[in-house]
C-alpha cells in the first residue's frame, strides 16, 4: 500500500465518501454530520492508526482522523439521523 495515497478500508486520496455514524462536534469545533459528503486526504497521521484523514466542508484544513467503519461510498438512508 502506499501509504500516500490508500486508506484503510480501500479508501484513496480523493474519494467522496460520507459519514455515516451520529453527529459530533469536536473539542476544536470541527463537526461531522450524518451524511455529509467528505473526501479522504490519505491515511490517518502515526498517532490514530488504521484511521483515514477526511476533509469535510465548514471544517479546518487539517482534515479528521476518522474510522473507515463509520464511512461510505454510499449515501446513508436519512432514517439514520
């Protein structure tokens, strides 16, 4: 795998994929909601691993480190939320 550009899960750097787990606001302010559209940035940084470090939009540009089993290349049904 390399590692600059393939997640975990078969994710690479430029893939849309959504959140698919509750909403969260992070301690930074950062938000993920259900069903946003994010892309993956490449893997997670040494401290998180087999994490994908996603950008979503209204949030920094340092992308979050976010577990594969809480994202989809399929949008999520909107009965989740």
């Amino acid at each position: 795998m390399d590692a600059r550009n393939e997640s975990p899960n078969s994710f690479t750097a430029g893939d849309q994929v959504y959140w698919c787990s509750p909403n969260q606001t992070l301690s930074n302010g950062d938000k993920l909601l259900y069903g946003a559209l994010g892309e993956v940035i490449g893997p997670a940084t040494s401290g998180y691993p087999g994490r994908v470090c996603m950008l979503f939009p209204g949030n920094g540009p340092n992308g979050i480190q976010c577990d594969p089993s809480e994202l989809s290349s399929e949008e999520p049904s909107r009965r989740g939320v």
